[in-house]
C-alpha cells in the first residue's frame, strides 16, 4: 500500500508508560486474536492460583471485554519521553488520519459530523476509559474514551504465529477498530448490547457480537474501496487483508489452541465470515451494504 509519513494529533504514544485512569465501560471489538487466546489459556490451565480463576475472572477475558480498574478522573494521557517512532508506529500514524478522514467524508456526505477517534500505542498495559488492560487482550476499542488501542507486538503474533504478514494486514486490523467506532457513533453499539442484556442464553448474546464485529470488517472493507479508488493499493495488498482476517476468525484461532471449534463460543466470526463481509464492504465501498443485522 501506498502510504506517506503523517504527523496525527489523534495518536498517542504512551509505549514504556501508562496512563491515568478513567472512568468504568466495557470495550468491544478486538480483532479476536489475543483475547480469545487469554480466554482459551484460562479455561485449559484452569484459572489463576490464588484466589482467582472464578467466572468473573474468566468472563474478564473474554473477546470484547476488558478487565476493569476503579474509576477515576480523565482518560488516557500523553506521557513524554515516548521512544522513538517505527515504520510499524508511523504507518498507524498515518492510517488513524486516512481511514477517518474517509469516514468523515462519509458523514459528511449525510450531513453529519465525524468526531474523531484516538488511538494509543502502548506495550505490556494501558489504562484506559474502559479499565486496565494487557496486550493479551489484542487490539480493541474503548466507547467511554473513543479510543483505539493496540500493543504493536500484536502484529508480530499476527505475522509470525498466524501467517499474515504485510502492511494491508497491519491495516485491516486498524480499519477494523475504526469500524468499532463508527458502529459507536451511529448508536448501533448501544443497541447491541442493550439486545445481548436482554438475550435469554449466552450464545444468543454471542450471536449479537458476531454480527457487530461482521460490520466492523465490512466497514474496515469500504475503506479498502477508497484506498483502491485513488490508486494507492499495490498487488497483493486485499490478498494480505482478507489473510489477516481469515486468521482472526474464532475457528481459525480454536484450532491454533487445539481445541474442538465450538460456533455457539464464537464472538468475532468464522475465517470464511470474516473474509466474506470484510470483501462485501470492499467490492461495494457502501455502507449501507454492511447490514450484518439483516
């Protein structure tokens, strides 16, 4: 893909240094990769020692959910003494201004304004709107503090473990957290979980976040279709996207975990699900094409 150096007043740079705490929410829509691993792992290993490994500190693991910190003032805070950019942090530098310009565009075009989202690069933890989380948790995003956030060890896992390397991968993931934010903004996130509250069984709830996370990669898809309009995409670029989210499916990651895949467990999707509505958004480059809810 091609991509120039841009300076985001929407990125933060907190690796090597934490934030301050905000207030308690729940964050949705990690790409699936690190949260299902940390859920997978508790479940095999049969929780923590001491006093946890109970439910509650299982159902803190799972995709989708962060595990949350007393509340406090503020949110995320920029933290000097930052190290020194890399091609990995400055190309999400770039993609934080790209995919939402093009979404503000989108709004633009309805009569509504975009307001944008922050991402924050972070190693080992962070706190954030929703909590503390850990890199184990993977990418997600954070509605009370509109915030994306990402460990960019994520894609080392992602390229090394999984088999999808590339710059468009590194992108997918990113468009997909945008995705998250556009749903919030739209009030579709809120409906969504006021569905999974009144859900009768845990599967139908997960069937709810399946959908979300469905548009999320559709969404992640129309951004694509723009990137490719303006001639920017390169051979083999939507090749390296539809991989990344292939890997990301919730049966592609069971398997890796040697476990028996399970649908009713699934939160993010199948491998083919994922490719499948990531390509729709990218073949269409409509919106309103993205309606996983249908």
């Amino acid at each position: 893909m091609k991509w120039r150096r841009t300076q985001s007043e929407h990125v933060r740079d907190l690796r090597g240094r934490s934030g301050a705490f905000g207030p308690r929410g729940l964050a949705v829509g990690g790409a699936g990769l690190g949260g299902i691993l940390v859920f997978l792992l508790t479940v095999l290993l049969g929780g923590g020692g001491g006093g946890g490994g109970g439910l509650g500190d299982i159902l803190d693991q799972l995709p989708g959910a962060v595990p949350q910190a007393p509340s406090g003032q503020g949110g995320p805070q920029d933290a000097a003494g930052a190290p020194p950019p890399t091609e990995e942090s400055e190309f999400v530098e770039f993609l934080a201004e790209d995919v939402q310009a093009v979404w503000a565009d989108t709004f633009a075009t309805s009569g509504d304004r975009y307001d944008y989202a922050t991402v924050t690069l972070f190693s080992d933890q962070v706190q954030t709107g929703c909590g503390t989380a850990t890199s184990a948790v993977g990418p997600f995003y954070c509605p009370p503090d509109s915030g994306v956030y990402i460990d960019l060890a994520f894609y080392d896992e992602l390229r090394a473990r999984f088999g999808a390397p590339g710059d468009f991968a590194q992108a997918y993931v990113i468009a997909h957290e945008f995705g998250h934010h556009v749903q919030n903004l739209l009030g579709i996130s809120d409906r969504v979980h006021q569905e999974q509250q009144s859900a009768g069984t845990q599967e139908e709830a997960n069937e709810w976040s399946v959908k979300l996370e469905l548009q999320a990669d559709c969404f992640a898809g129309v951004w694509a279709r723009s990137v490719y309009a303006r001639g920017d995409l390169e051979p083999g670029d939507i090749d390296e996207g539809l991989t990344a989210a292939a890997a990301v499916g919730d049966d592609r990651i069971q398997e890796q975990a040697g476990m028996e895949v399970d649908p009713e467990s699934w939160t993010h999707g199948s491998a083919e699900q994922r490719q499948e509505w990531f390509d729709t958004g990218y073949q269409s480059g409509r919106p309103e094409d993205c309606d996983t809810f249908a």
